[in-house]
C-alpha cells in the first residue's frame, strides 16, 4: 500500500506525456505520410521556382504562400484530435486519477506534437536552403547588385518565424482538440479556422476597407489578428526587410497572443475539476 | 422519479449493519438523514471512500438521489443493479473524475489518496504495447513500479508484447485493471471488471480482488456477475432508479428477500422492464 501523498511534479508528468506525443506521432502512417508530402513539396517548390536560382531571399518569396498554406494543414492534422481521442478513450479520466494537471497534461500534448511539427517544417526549409547553392548559377547574372542583401541568414530567419507560426496554428488546433466533444464538431472547427486564417480574414479586411469601416491605417493590424497575416508581415518585414505591413513588435505580439490564448483555451476546456 | 413508490425503493430500508468480522463501517441510504452510520469496526479506521448526498441529474432525468455510501479499507464493495440504474455514474464520482452536482467524495483520511479506477469501456493509445502502456501510467507515481509484476496478476505476461488493439476485449479489461492498480492505490473503483471475461479468468479476477482487500484495499466495483460477487463481497448495495435499495453482505440480503441466491434475490430487489441508458 503506498502512503506517498498526491504527486505534484507537473515537469516529470509533462514529459513522459510529451514522450508519448512525439512516439504517437511517428506510429501514425497518415501524419507521417502528411510531413513526407510537406517535405517534398518545399523541396519540389525550391527545385522548381526560379527563386532558389536567384538566393535565399528570392526562395524565400517562393516558399510564403506554399508554407502558408501547408503549415497550418500540417498542424492540424497533427494536433486536431490528440485531446479528443484521449477523452474518447477514456484516457482523459484514467490519467486525472494520477493526478495529472491540465496544464501538465496540455502542456506534454503540444510539446511532444510541436517537436514534431517543428522537426519536419524547419528540417524541410533546411534542405530547401542547402539547395540553394547547388541550383544557383555559378555567375549570377542579375543579382550582382542585389548580392549583399542576400544571406542565409535571411533564410535562417524565415526558417525561425515559420517554427514560430507552427506553433501558433498548433496551439489552435491542440485548444480545438480540447474544446471539441466529438470527432465531427473537431473538423468542422479545423476547417473553419483553417479557412479562416487561409482567405477568411484577408477577405474581412478587404470587405471593411470596401465598405469604409475601416480605415486604410488598421488593415494592417486586422491582418495581423490571424496566425497567416502576423507571419506573412514578419517575413516581409523581418526576413527579408522588404517592408512589413506591420510593425514586427505588433505582429510577433500576434502570434504569441495565438499561442497563449490557444493553449488557455485548450487547458480550460480539457477537463472540468471536481472540486 | 417518485420518491419511494415502488417496492423497490421500500426495500432501501432493509439496511443491515455489517457483521462483526467485516471490514464494514457504513451503510448506505437514500434518505439525508439517515447518513452513514458507523459499524462495529469503524473506530479502527476511517472510510477510504466516503460519498455523502451524492444527486445528480443529466437535463431532466435524475439518475442519483441523495445517496450516501463509505468503504472501509480492506472491504469489498459491490455495486450492483439493472442496466441503466446510475451504477457507472455513481463510480465516476467516486473516483472523482466527475462531479455529481450535489454531494460530496472524499478518499482517503484527508481526501489525498490516489484511487485507482477502471473504467467500463477502457481505452488506450493504440500503436503501444501492454507492457508500454503501463510503463507509460508508471511514470505518474513515485514508487518504483514493477510492471511485468502487474502484467502477471492480471494474467497478461504472455501478451506485455502485444499491441493494445490487438488484445481480446476480455484481455484490454484486464490491462484496464492492471493500469488501476499501478502505484498500489489505497482505494479501487471498478466499473464492470468482469464484463467479456470467460469464466476462469472471472474467478481469477475476483481472486485478485480478493488477494487485494486482504492487504487492505478498499474496493467497489459494478458487476453482473452475481455468482462471483456473492462469494467474494463484503457488502452488496443494490442501486435501482438512483437510489440504494439495499445495503448488506450478501447473505443477508438473499435470506431478506427469501432467496436461494443473490441472483434470485436481484430479481425481487429490482425492475428490470426498462433502461434509463445511464
């Protein structure tokens, strides 16, 4: 019979929930055969475009609108349903008579989901990078005025916001996980958001720009308001420095207040305390 | 639900005391004011389970009615009832994964002993295997945790390599109560151990239970196994439309009733025309 009391090490059961994550992830065939389609297709897109022939700045402006798209697809799949099939199985219920925090329990689903998110979308930029000097002409032609503002670490900082924009579309999807009761209510919030941060508020911005309920000096930070907008401005305005929309403090906020408020929603939701 | 119409809901004052050599140290009653009362061993030790005024209600159906209820440490507890009658939803409570919206739950003395619990349909993260879904559970506990030890009171060692999904219901019930019994809980909350095991592995179950409350684990469990439950129970409670229509050991609950057994003895106890779907 054990006498010890109610454990509180909330690191030790992030952890070992983490280390199930990311062994969960590399089991599933489906997640893993998404992030082979991810990886090819940034490979695919480096190969293909003319921008990786130019530099890193020009492969970087080829790769926004795929990595735009594709991240948050491939977040979503990884993280959509990880609180749900746990409460479906019962799991959920077993676990809190261990006691496991929420913010344990949480906190290991989107470390162990994120490891791996992070792993297949700057390993993926990695490679496109490594390309760059392969494919690029030995005598560049029309960038030798353009040269010095070429670097990889313009393509190291893109690689970077795009980790952070994984994170943020993840932590989304985790707090969907949680607020969702049933597999169907999971997908259609996935969707939703999805085609929200993909067309939804770029078109909200436009529609009030159009019908003058805005003005011209808040597009910008209605843009920011989605995960899509706050990275497409800190590429442009931090990656690159061709000149954001948005200043990078208002856009990097954006992101973070994804992340935070995400993972708020998803710790709240993921179970009611008894007592 | 009217309150004490049927023969049924008479019968919840048909509440025995516990024998003297039982563990026993509460009884159970549908009425406030008849609250747990203390057997003849309580003194010796406090309740490791103690519900008190549990009601509870999912929209307008009431599927508990101000039931109280205590397990004493080392005593066997089943839970028994129709289809449909609150029994899973009154073991949530008890283990205190859900809430009831009135009443309370206290494990152990100060309410901070870890209860293990199996759930009535236990699921588990597929693509694992049995010996690495309790490792994984093992972390969650201080002691060192011998899981090929668990693996082999359960009955599983010849099958710690197989994947979950590839057990046998009867098999995942077992690693169900393997994983309850991970970190050797003070107190066990069973929902339907035995359902979809064959008949040795039922009575190799209750042995386990048995071998459990011997060394001093407090133990409620659901099951429809009247014959096991009868030869292995301390105290039987007999739930029936949210309340306890009876509260004994066995034995006086089938001469109560005029019975040959306790399965005779639930049919007189209880209806069983129609499910609630609790």
């Amino acid at each position: 019979m054990s006498d010890a009391p109610p454990r509180t090490n909330d690191r030790q059961d992030l952890v070992a929930i983490a280390t199930r994550e990311l062994r969960t992830v590399v089991r599933t065939p489906a997640v893993v055969a998404l992030s082979v389609v991810f990886g090819l297709t940034v490979v695919a897109v480096t190969a293909a475009g003319s921008g990786s022939r130019g530099g890193y700045v020009p492969l970087v402006l080829d790769l926004v609108p795929f990595v735009e798209a594709l991240v948050p697809l491939l977040a979503f799949a990884l993280c959509y349903r990880a609180v749900l099939s746990d409460r479906q199985a019962g799991e959920l219920d077993v676990l809190r008579t261990f006691d496991v925090s929420r913010p344990a329990y949480v906190g290991g689903v989107f470390l162990g989901r994120s490891l791996a998110l992070v792993t297949v979308v700057f390993g993926s930029l990695l490679v496109a990078a490594a390309m760059v000097p392969v494919l690029s002409p030995d005598k560049p032609t029309f960038l030798a005025l353009n040269e010095a503002a070429d670097s990889p670490v313009a393509f190291v900082r893109f690689a970077v916001l795009a980790v952070l924009f994984a994170l943020a579309t993840a932590a989304v999807a985790l707090a969907i996980s949680a607020a969702a009761r049933t597999a169907r209510q999971a997908l259609a919030l996935a969707i939703g958001l999805l085609v929200a941060f993909l067309v939804g508020v770029d078109a909200a911005a436009v529609a009030a720009l159009a019908s003058g309920t805005v003005g011209i000096d808040a597009v910008p930070y209605i843009l920011a308001v989605s995960p899509n907008g706050a990275f497409r401005s800190l590429v442009f305005g931090v990656a690159v420095e061709t000149g954001g929309a948005v200043s990078p403090l208002t856009a990097l906020l954006g992101l973070g207040g994804w992340v935070v408020g995400a993972l708020a929603v998803a710790v709240v939701t993921a179970w009611r305390p008894v007592e | 639900m009217p309150d004490g119409e049927t023969p049924a809901n008479e019968a919840t004052e048909t509440v025995a005391t516990a024998q003297p050599n039982d563990p026993a140290t509460a009884t159970t009653t549908g009425a406030p004011e008849a609250n747990p009362t203390p057997g003849p061993d309580s003194s010796a030790s406090h309740p490791a389970i103690e519900a008190t005024g549990l009601s509870h209600a999912f929209g307008d159906v009431r599927v508990l009615e101000d039931v109280s209820l205590s397990v004493a440490p080392g005593e066997i507890v089943a839970l028994v009832g129709p289809n449909g009658s609150g029994k899973s939803t009154l073991l949530r409570f008890l283990a205190k994964v859900r809430a009831p919206d009135e009443g309370t739950v206290t494990i152990g003395e100060a309410g901070e002993t870890r209860v293990g619990y199996l759930p009535q349909q236990p699921g588990f993260r597929s693509g694992f295997s049995a010996e690495d879904t309790l490792q994984f559970y093992a972390q969650f506990v201080d002691d060192e945790i011998d899981v090929p030890d668990i693996l082999d009171r359960v009955g599983l060692s010849g099958a710690a390599n197989r994947r979950v999904e590839a057990l046998s219901g009867g098999m995942t019930r077992l690693l169900g109560l393997g994983r309850a019994l991970v970190g050797d809980p003070d107190a066990l909350v069973l929902d339907e151990p035995a359902s979809g095991l064959d008949p040795g592995m039922v009575e190799r179950l209750f042995g386990i239970v048995s071998d459990l409350a011997a060394d001093g684990t407090a133990i409620i469990l659901s099951s429809h196994n009247l014959g096991p439950v009868e030869r292995t129970a301390d105290r039987v409670v007999v739930l029936d439309d949210g309340r306890f229509v009876a509260d004994a050991p066995p034995r006086e609950i089938v001469e109560s009733a005029g019975a040959a057994d306790l399965q005779t003895a639930f049919g007189t106890l209880v209806s069983t025309d129609g499910v609630d779907g609790r």
